[in-house]
C-alpha cells in the first residue's frame, strides 16, 4: 500500500543546506522552504504532465501547479515549442512586438470589463499598477482590502488582517512605514453590514476596493453572488473603483474568469499566473477611460524593462490559444469533483470536506464551510500541515500550507486522480480515526 518511509530526500537535503549559503533559507519565495509543514522540500529535478521529479528521483503527482499558472501541466509541447522557437529570435528587444499584441487582444476579447490591457512581469507588479492608478484615476488615497486577501508582496497591502471590525494601517512585515498602510483599510469578508458601515463613513474618500476573484491565498472562501454584488453597488454609489485580482482565477475558471462567473463587472482587473503559461507575467486592465490615466498618455507613471517580454507572451499565448481551441475547461471541473467526491467518500467524517470550484481545491479540517478568514480553525490548519509529509511521502505534492488552495491541470489523467483519491484518503482517515 502506501508506503510512507520510501522518500529519501538526501540530494534535497545537502542542496538546500548549501543554498543556505547563499540565499536565506536557501529558497527565493517563503512559502517553499516547508516551515508550516515541517520537513524537506523535494529539490526539482522536472516536471512533466502531471508529475513533479526531484533531484533523488522521487515522482510526485502535482497538485501545486506553480502555484496555478500551470493549467495545462508541465512542459505542455504547444507552450514548450512556442517557448524554443521565440528563444531562437532573441530574448528580448525593449521594443514593440507583435507578439503582446496578440496576448493582450486575445485577453481583451475574451475578458469582458477589460478594454485595455497592459503587461507587467509579476501579479504583485499588476495590483501595485492597478492600485496607483486606481488612485490617480479617482485623486483619492484610501483603500480597501479584506482579511486573508493576498494581492502580492507591495508595501501597502502587507497589512494585518483583524477580524470583525475595520482596521487601519497594521503593516504585517517588518519593514513596512506604518505610513504606507496607513490608508489601507481592511474589512472580514461575506459581511454586508461592516461593509455598508465603512462605505457609510469613508466612501467618499476611498480610492478602489481590491477582492479577489474568489479568494484563494488563505483557505477557499468562495463569496456569496449577493455579497459581490452588493460591492459592486456601492462602489458604484461613492465612485469607488472595484478591482478584481484576478491572479489565480483568470483563466483558471474559464475563459472570462470570476468576473463571468459572477457576471460582476469591474472598472479594473489583475491578472498573472495562468496568462503567463509558466513564465514571468502580470497585466491589468480595464475601463478604457479610466486606462488611458496611465502614461505616456496620462499622468500616471508606470513601466517596465521586461514587460511584455517576448519569449513569456509566447509561452502566454500557447496557453491561452489552447484553452480556447480545445476548451478543457467542462472536463477539469468533471475531473476535480470527481477526486473531491471520491476523496470525501474515502474519508467520510463531519471533521473533513473539501472545498472545490472549477479545478480548484482547498482540503479543509471542519464541518462548517468558511466565507471570511476568521471562520478559519487554525486546528484544522495543523491537521493538513501534520499530514502533509504523509502525502509527500506518499507520492503526492500538495501545497506545503494548510491554508494554500490545490490545483488540477488538464495533464491530471482520471487514473491518476482515482488512485490520488484512494491513498489520499487512506491517509487523512488514519489521522482522523487516531485523533
Ligand atoms: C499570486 C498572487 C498575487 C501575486 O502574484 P506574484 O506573481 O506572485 O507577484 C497577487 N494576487 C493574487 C490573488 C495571487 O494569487
């Protein structure tokens, strides 16, 4: 059966201790250094389809993605052979290419609200763009996002999240001037009446509220129709501009993203992760009025060296093109309640239930389906982060957080799927039976 001691890490090991040398705990991004999960982080050798290789030779199914950019699996030939064949021509030139413009057509076409686009290299680059002109746009400061919304690393949106009430200005890195969030204000989720409050009191200076398409950086806590729409009604009402980061789930849920989904439309969108297929983008976009505020046309600076960068728009638009022409979209969401069905059935207790839409996934340790962060047990979050070796160890690469969302690409076969189901559930039975 499942054999939980077979992982020898040993090569991991040794290049992370020597990373340590060089880099501080010996990874580029936090989350991959296994802290809340306890461990070693496998060191990658490739990837291909569904599966993970690390550097000892262990296989993992991916349930990662990178985070979600990787819709279509690892090293997809369409986005491999578009990715070659641009290199070939040369990396990058500071110039105008055909190229984005095709990327940024096909984004504007498909994505509603979006009239005009503009490229950038990470999501965190297209909030910050977004959130500046968001401001220029209006001349107003303030902003606002909710506890448990991630929208990247930029200053003013490390904010500490409190619960039940508006908070100001609570920086949640060192680091951060309390001064750059001091017009950051943060509001829980799925709570009509603190959000008419805060619109009540300081609407009239707010510059843009940012949400996530549905929240999915802490826990999945997929918002009601009627709470998203009463944000878009008073945004509306005080002039407010609603931007929906759009990071994980454009593209990711379909075509036209959560925005479709909720048939929501927002004055500004940000996008990253899948619009890049595996490479370095970001893009935001929006109400063409209130687009052309950016410079050279308007006054609001921004820019980029390597914006638009050929070889990622190559890669991008390989994605993209083959999410449309083959439209896998039914099929992922098929195959991901599928493996969300078996596996609770495999586990059956009030204690576990897994949290899905589209091809996202979020395993949860409660019996109560949470909407705003506070409603997070942070014992249900042990629980994953206990169990997370046991799954790694098993074959299986989820993301080393319990509060981090699960992806399916259109590479995870129905077999592999079933046996994850099995083994996985296997697993979080045993852990649930012993408590
Ligand atoms: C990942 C993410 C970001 C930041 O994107 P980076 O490319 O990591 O800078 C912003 N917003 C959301 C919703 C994200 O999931």
């Amino acid at each position: 059966m499942i054999k939980h001691d077979s992982l020898n890490l040993e090569k991991s090991l040794k290049l992370l201790e020597d990373a340590q040398a060089v880099t501080p705990a010996g990874v580029h991004s936090p989350v991959r250094a296994f802290k809340a999960v306890g461990g070693i982080p496998p060191v990658i050798d490739y990837g291909s389809g569904s599966y993970l290789v690390d550097i000892d030779g262990n296989r993992y199914l991916d349930f990662c993605c990178s985070w979600g950019p990787l819709i279509l699996g690892h090293a997809h030939p369409k986005v491999s052979t578009a990715v070659k064949s641009q290199i070939d021509k040369g990396m990058t030139y500071g110039a105008c290419t055909e190229l984005e413009y095709q990327l940024a057509s096909f984004i504007v076409e498909a994505v509603e609200p979006v009239e005009r686009l503009r490229f950038v290299s990470s999501g965190t680059e297209a909030v910050m763009a977004a959130i500046r002109l968001a401001r220029g746009f209006t001349g107003r400061d303030l902003i606002l996002k909710f506890t448990g919304g991630y929208h990247g690393h930029s200053d003013y949106l490390l904010v500490e999240a409190g619960s039940g009430a508006a908070t100001f200005g609570q920086p949640s890195s060192a680091g951060v001037p309390a001064a750059l969030t001091s017009e950051t204000a943060v509001l829980p989720l799925d709570d009509e009446v603190a959000l008419e409050m805060f619109f009540n009191q300081h609407g009239e200076r707010l510059a843009a509220v940012i949400i996530e398409g549905i929240p999915a950086n802490n826990g999945f806590l997929i918002q009601r129709p009627e709470y998203m729409m009463r944000l878009r009604s008073l945004t509306e009402q005080y002039g407010v501009l609603l931007i929906l980061d759009e990071v994980i789930t454009g593209f990711r849920l379909g075509l036209g993203g959560a925005a479709a989904e909720y048939n929501l439309q927002p004055d500004l969108l940000t996008f990253g992760k899948v619009i890049g297929g595996g490479m370095p983008v970001g893009a935001f976009g929006g109400r063409a009025e209130i687009m052309k505020h950016l410079s050279p046309d308007g006054p609001v600076y921004q820019a980029g060296t390597l914006s638009g960068n050929p070889v990622a728009m190559a890669a991008g638009l390989a994605t993209l093109t083959t999410l449309k022409n083959e439209s896998p979209y039914p099929t992922l969401a098929e195959r991901t309640q599928q493996f969300v069905t078996t596996l609770q059935s495999r586990v059956k207790h009030p204690d576990f239930q897994v949290v899905s839409r589209g091809s996202i996934f979020w395993l949860l340790f409660q019996a109560d389906l949470p909407r705003a962060a506070h409603k997070i047990d942070p014992a249900g979050i042990q629980r994953f982060n206990r169990l997370h070796s046991l799954m790694l160890a098993a074959g299986y690469y989820l993301p080393p957080s319990g509060f981090e969302v699960g992806f399916i690409s259109s590479a995870h076969q129905p077999e592999d799927l079933a046996r994850a189901a099995d083994d996985l559930g296997a697993i979080i039975a045993d852990e649930l039976r012993a408590a």
